[in-house]
C-alpha cells in the first residue's frame, strides 16, 4: 500500500513538473512572438506620409494702409520619412518636406491707385531624424514619440506687383540648416497602420538669403532664429505604416 502510494505521488509530481516545463516553453515562446511582432521592436521599419492643405478665397478686407480685394490662397505641405529601429523603440531614419504656396490678390492704397500681387513660394527640405516611443498601454496601441530632426532647407520666392502697368519683380532665395524637434501621440489602427498627430514645439535655424528686385541685389543676409511657438492649430497628421524587414521565425 506504502509502495504503491508512492508511486503514485511520484507519478503525479512528474507529470506537474513536466506540464510545469511545457507550459513555461509555450509562454517564452508566445512572449517571444508578441516581441518580435510589436511595432516598435529591434529590426522592424517604418515609413509614412504627413500633410495639410489650405485655402482662402477673400472678397473684400478692408486694412489699416491698404484694401485688399479678390484674394485667392492655396498652400499645400507634404513630407515623406522612413526609418528602421536599431533598438526597441528608438529608429533612425530620413525624411524629405515640400511646401507650395500660392496667392494672388488686389492691393488698393488710400489714394485709390490698384497693385496686382502674385506671390509663389516653394520650399524643399531633406532631413535626418531620430524617432523614440513610448508606449501607453499593454496592448501597445497607444504611443507617445519624439522626432527630432536635424538637416537643410532650401526656399525660393518670387513676388510681382504691378501698379499702372509698372512691373516690379522681387526673387528670394534662401538656404537654412535647421534642427526641430516634434512631440506627438501615435495610435495603431489596425496591424502595421497608424495614425500620428504632433506639433513643433522647439526649432533652431541658420539661413542664409539673397533677395534680387528686376535682377538687380537689394539684400544679402545670414540669420539665427530659435522658435518655442507652439501653434495647436496647425497640428500635423501623418499616415504610417510599420512592419518587419524579414519573416520571424515561429
């Protein structure tokens, strides 16, 4: 009966330990799976598409110096980054900026004399950035990210005002080097696709500008600018999408 017993007891403590040592396999490779499989993780890439748009059509707005009639606005800005995670949750990557502006309006002074002004801007940018998360929950669908970036601009403006049939053509050229840093949230919307809302809440810039009024030089400058606005309103909204550079192995 003793021996038995015994038996019985070793039975049952070997087949705990063995349920024990299957079930602690199957949670480190779950684990492991759940890692591998995160947004954020050690080798993964990402790359997406931020961008706003604008525009203004004004009848009549009356000025302290000049009315302005017939304005016609339309602004548009897109940037295009990637990047790859050297560890969890911190990446480095590129991104490449367009801006495009546009607008032409009537100028009336006080004495009644009419200016046509057209004014064009194009604006390119190429950036390297550093990109770290923090993630909000469990489930890692909410982050909060940092992007700084660290690169150079370069912007072009032309300007015509015509009054009485008189042309007066002004061209802008500048050159910045430029660091941002841009705080945001991130939400995973569905798997690999997210959503990314942030602001610039800190720049730094040197530029360099040539302005030329009919050909000739009017202006030659360099300038240092460092920026703590924080606009809410013009939040940026980008479209990204996250996932592994190769097949993880189950």
């Amino acid at each position: 009966m003793i021996k038995k017993t015994l038996l019985l007891f070793s039975f049952l403590f070997i087949l705990l330990i063995s349920g024990q040592r299957i079930n602690a396999q199957n949670q480190i490779v779950k684990d492991t799976l759940v890692s591998k499989n995160r947004l954020t993780s050690k080798g993964n890439m990402y790359s997406g598409l931020t961008f706003n748009f604008s525009t203004k059509d004004t009848d009549v707005k009356q000025g302290l110096l000049v009315d302005v009639s017939d304005q016609s606005r339309n602004q548009f800005k897109m940037s295009v980054d990637a990047g790859y995670f050297i560890k969890d949750n911190f990446a480095l990557g590129a991104l490449i900026s367009f801006e495009n502006d546009r607008h032409n309006q009537t100028e009336t002074d006080q004495q009644g004399t009419k200016t046509a002004v057209q004014y064009a801007k194009d604006s390119y940018g190429l950036y390297g950035g550093m990109k770290n998360f923090i993630p909000l929950d469990s489930k890692r669908r909410f982050y909060l990210y940092n992007l700084v970036l660290l690169g150079t601009s370069f912007k072009h403006i032309i300007e015509e005002r015509t009054t009485n049939d008189l042309l007066k053509r002004s061209y802008t050229k500048d050159v910045a080097l430029e660091l941002q840093i841009n705080p945001g949230i991130m939400v995973n919307v569905v798997k690999g696709f997210s959503i990314e809302v942030g602001a610039q809440i800190a720049g730094f810039s040197s530029t360099w500008s040539k302005t030329t009024l009919n050909n000739e030089v009017t202006e030659k400058s360099h300038a240092t600018d460092a920026d703590f606005s924080i606009n809410l309103l013009r939040l940026n909204i980008g479209f990204y999408y996250y996932f592994p550079i190769k097949k993880h192995s189950k």
